[in-house]
C-alpha cells in the first residue's frame, strides 16, 4: 500500500484520528520538502471528505 493510501486511512479510516471524537482539538502536522505535495494531498484527498463526515455528524446521520 502506497504511504499516501495509509495516511489518508490513518486519517480518515473506520475511527480515523480526525474522525475520533478523542482527538477534538488536536492537530496535524503534514511535512515533507517543498514541492512534495502536502497541499495537494491535503485539498483533494482529505478536506472534502472531512468536511462531509463532520456535517454528518453534526446533523447526527452517521
């Protein structure tokens, strides 16, 4: 598995670390070299999805 595959599932999993309700305020810390991808990687695999579970949550739908 690619190491971009495992951080998005440590993430975002079933109980991923931003979707734990344990982890609330807590934060993350990408780092690499410039250029390498952090950004793009946060944007486009990460913040929509987190976005969604969170307002399911918020409307209690989960």
């Amino acid at each position: 598995m690619s190491t971009l595959k495992v951080l998005k599932e440590y993430l975002m999993g079933d109980d991923g670390y931003l979707l734990n309700d344990d982890n609330n305020g807590k934060t993350v810390m990408l780092s690499g070299a410039w250029g390498s991808g952090k950004t793009h990687f946060w944007q486009n695999e990460i913040e929509d999805d987190l976005t969604q579970e969170l307002n399911k949550k918020d409307e209690g739908i989960q």
